[in-house]
C-alpha cells in the first residue's frame, strides 16, 4: 500500500511549501484542509525552514499536529496521508 501511495504521488507538485517562518498554526491548518480533500499530500521544506531546526523532527512535529502519517521522505520534501496508522500488536 506504501508503494502505491508513493507512485501516486510522485508525479504531483508539493500542494503545500513551509519556507522560513517555519511551522505555523497557518501551515498546520493548510495541511489540514489540503490532507481532507486528497487523501495523501506532498509537503515542500525550503532549506531556509529547516536552518533553524533539525528536519527529522520538523517533520514529525508537523505531522502529529495535522493528525497525519508520514509516508515517504526525501530530500526536503515529505508525502504525509490523513490519518494516523495504528501498528499491529501481536
């Protein structure tokens, strides 16, 4: 299933880019609306975004606070799909 997300999305422009002013309630809010209408999104990190912070933990706190489930990471740009997947006990 994480393939087939990834090649859906591989071909689409970023629907949302976080540039220096990092991750505001705005941004939040946009990665919200955008992750309601298609269930998975690209998200942009400009270098300047991440000058400040560590990207691995920009992205996690981004996800967790649009309620999200990163899928697939390269580079500066990150594939999140709604909803948080629940790992299987066994």
């Amino acid at each position: 299933m994480k393939k087939e997300m990834i090649a859906r999305v591989h071909s689409l422009a970023p629907a949302v880019h976080i540039g220096k002013s990092g991750l505001s309630q705005g941004i939040v809010d946009e990665v919200k609306r955008k992750l309601k209408k298609e269930k998975v999104i690209k998200v942009k990190f400009l270098s300047s975004a991440v000058a400040s912070g560590n990207k691995k933990e920009l992205v996690k706190e981004l996800a967790e606070k649009a309620g999200a489930t990163v899928v697939h990471a390269v580079g500066f740009v990150v594939t999140l799909s709604r909803g948080v997947r629940q790992q299987k006990t066994i």
